[in-house]
C-alpha cells in the first residue's frame, strides 16, 4: 500500500541538485503563479501513455524516447521542434516497418530545462561561479548576473512548454504525422546512403498503404495511418517547479505532475531517503529510473517497492546507462533478481551517458561507434536472459549538428567545431539517428524472428 503523501512533502527531506534561490519571497511568487496556471497535459493522457506502456512490458510495443540533451529558451523555434519531431517520426517507421511492433513515441521535448551538474561551480580564467543547470535555473552565459538561480525563468519554461505542446499536439493530429507524407519527413542533410535506406523503406509502405486501401482499410477507418500520439517526458530535477504544476484529477482522483507525461529521475536524485524519490512516490505518472553500474539490487528492490507498490505494469521503466563491457558484467544480475522477485519493469538503455569523453579538440564528445556498441550489448544480454529489450533513450536533435563522432556522415573530431551548438552534452544529429534506427531495428528483427 502507498504510505501517506502530499505534493509539497519533499520540502521534509534533504535533496541535492537544486538551486539557491537568494529570494525566497520572489520564489514563493512564482510558485504560486504557476499553481495557478492551467495543466500542461492531462491525466487522461498519462493514462492513454500508461495503457502503452504496459504493452512494452509485455514485449507487445517498443519505447523510443528522444530529444534534446537541455532544451534552452534562445534556440526554441518552430522549425527546430518540427525537424526534431520528423527524426523520432523516421526512427519510428524505420522500427516499427522492421519489428512489426508499435513503438511508443516520448519526446524529451517541452519541459527538459534542467540538468544535474557534477560541480556546483565553474571556473574559467580564475574566475569562479555557479554552474549553469538549465536554462529554467540560470543562463548558459559566463557572467555573474546569468549565472544568479533566477526563479522567473520558471515562468518563461512554462510558457515555452506551453508553445512547444501547443506545436507537437499539431505535428500529430494535423495531418504532418499521415504515413502518406512519410517520404516528406526526409532531412536535406542526411547522408545519400542512408537518405537511400530510408527512401526506400518509405516506398514499401506506401505500397503496403495502396494494398491496404485496396482491402477497404484507408485513413477514415483507421485512424492510425493519418496521426501518432506523442507525448513528452524530462528529468524531475527542479521540484519546486514540478510540485506547482502536481494537480489532483477531478475526474478519477489521483496526484499526477501535469509538466509532462513521463518524468525521470537521475543517478544522482533517486536516494531512498531524499526529496525526489519521496515525490515521485506520489505521482500516478510514469516514471523512469536511470541506473549505472554502480547500482546494487537490494537497493533497486527497495526502489521498487517505493516508487510501485503495487508493482503496476507500465509504471517504471528503468533506464541503463552503463557503457557496453559492463552491460555484460552487472545487467545479466539485476535482470534475473528482479525477475525472481517478479517485479514488473521495462528495460531501456541510455547508450549516451556512459559514452562521453574529451575529444583532442576539447570538445566533449561521443563516439556513434561506442552508442552502437552499447546498445547492441544490451539487447544479447536480454536475448540471454529471456528478458524483453524494451527501449532506447537517446539524446538527440533534428539539427545539422556536429557533437557526436561517426555515423554514415563520418564526423571526425576535427569536424566538431563545424556547428557545435549544444547547451550541455554532445546529440546525435538526424542523420546519425537514422543510422541507429537501422541498426536498432537488425537487432530487433533478431528477438522478433
């Protein structure tokens, strides 16, 4: 059973990773704007994410979830959220055509403001001061006055929020989503061999549409091929934001946190005794746990316990990010003890985080090679297991974009400087997300066939 809860409980408990505010009346200010505001989603739709997600955990659909790494208030525009929402529309055709699998589409989109930072402060030239942690928190800009914790940028993310869903609820309802215009979801950019793949792979379901059609099914009667349901995820990270948007639904009771439908927590918030963990307890929504190889099963038991005591299918998706050679080592464990306690979970592997590193240039960087390595590990471990590979994350951006090394495009780490524009860690461009679409629906062919 699920021990009393309130939403503003938290405020009990010691947290990290949040900021300080040198306000505390403009805090509450804000606080109490937002509480004001209107739900950014409903719980009706967390329900309709929840009922797919439970197919996941049956093996019955595929989770794909992507997006931006830090999405920042300068670089929002209509055009970039479009070209975002075209790469996971061509990932998804590209698995869905090769699993038979309908895969469950989660933007990190329209609300990923906020990010953990390894140190509090950041030092350049001798000049030291608050790192930047979203651009909800604080400005990317190295200056004493952008680096203040500012709590009206919650007001600002909202509002962004608020646009970015107004938009995506468009993409997928309004006629850009028809597989009929699947060749037109194509990016200018993307590498001839794989722009091939994909064309091609467009045209066979343009065939399978006109065989269909001609069998009497056609977009009237099903309303699948004209509009996808979307739905959006981030990292429960700044809670005094996430508290004010947690409303009870009138309809079926309830606490859901209207920011979005999915929230995460990270490696570095999810103590059992600490802030984030006790509220996201209380959340119908689901949720995801990101996990590295560090992580013991005993405490991932206790975990489980707290954040699904009634061990709901579709409600946690843990989230892996381990890096390949320990993939091997530490997941074949927690797979077999959680299987043993029958607690219900989906599998999705994050093959970014564990993959970072300096490049000679000095950028921070990830190798596409090393993405691909880990991910192929974590679907043979769960072939092993008799365990179902249920998802990937990625980070990722519908940008022509050079953060990550490889890929059909071959970006060398001389390359990186080209058009390096991300705010906090190295994306996937669209092309190079397309690549692992393919690669990623091999494997899945694997475990289908």
């Amino acid at each position: 059973m699920k021990k009393e809860w309130s939403k503003n409980n938290w405020r009990n408990f010691k947290i990290k990773q949040q900021p300080t505010y040198n306000n505390s009346n403009d805090l509450k200010l804000v606080e109490k704007k937002i509480n004001k505001l209107p739900p950014l989603i409903f719980a009706g739709e967390v329900r309709s994410l929840k009922d797919k997600l439970k197919k996941v955990s049956l093996g019955e659909a595929f989770l794909l979830q992507g997006g931006d790494c830090a999405e920042s208030f300068s670089d929002f525009s209509a055009n970039n959220l479009r070209d975002s929402f075209k790469v996971i529309l061509q990932m998804s055709a590209v698995l869905t055509y090769a699993s038979s699998l309908p895969v469950v589409k989660v933007g990190r989109m329209a609300g990923q403001f906020a990010k953990p930072r390894s140190d509090d402060f950041e030092e350049k030239n001798g000049i030291k001061l608050p790192s930047y942690r979203g651009d909800i928190i604080n400005d990317i800009k190295f200056d004493e006055i952008s680096r203040l914790p500012d709590p009206n940028r919650m007001l600002e993310a909202y509002s962004q929020s608020a646009y970015a869903l107004n938009l995506i609820r468009a993409f997928a309802s309004g006629g850009f989503a028809d597989l009929e215009k699947v060749h037109n979801w194509n990016l200018d950019f993307i590498k001839k061999g794989t722009q091939d793949k994909y064309l091609d792979l467009a045209n066979s379901i343009t065939d399978a549409l006109k065989f269909m059609k001609a069998c009497g099914f056609n977009k009237q009667n099903v309303p699948e091929f004209k509009q996808v349901e979307f739905y959006t995820s981030h990292e429960a990270l700044l809670l005094n934001y996430e508290e004010a948007l947690t409303r009870e639904d009138s309809l079926k009771g309830g606490w859901y946190d209207c920011s979005a439908h999915m929230l995460w927590i990270g490696e570095r918030t999810r103590s059992l005794d600490e802030a984030h963990v006790e509220f996201m307890r209380g959340i119908e929504n689901p949720i995801g746990v990101k996990i590295g190889p560090g992580v013991e099963i005993d405490y991932l038991k206790k975990l489980l316990d707290t954040l699904n005591p009634s061990n709901e299918r579709g409600k946690i998706t843990l989230i892996t990010r381990m890096g390949s050679e320990n993939i091997y080592e530490k997941l074949p464990n927690l797979i077999n003890k959680l299987q043993e306690n029958q607690n219900s979970v989906i599998w999705s592997c994050d093959p970014m985080h564990a993959n970072t590193y300096k490049s000679s240039t000095g950028f921070k960087t990830r190798s596409f090679d090393k993405i691909l390595a880990e991910i192929e590990a974590f679907f043979n471990v769960h072939h092993q297991e008799g365990s179902f590979p249920g998802g990937i994350h990625l980070e990722l951006t519908g940008l022509d974009v050079t953060e990550c090394v490889g890929g059909s495009q071959k970006i060398k780490e001389e390359n990186l400087s080209d058009r390096y524009h991300t705010h906090c860690d190295p994306r996937l461009n669209a092309s190079q997300g397309l690549d692992l679409a393919f690669k990623l629906s091999e494997f899945l062919k694997v475990k289908r066939g």
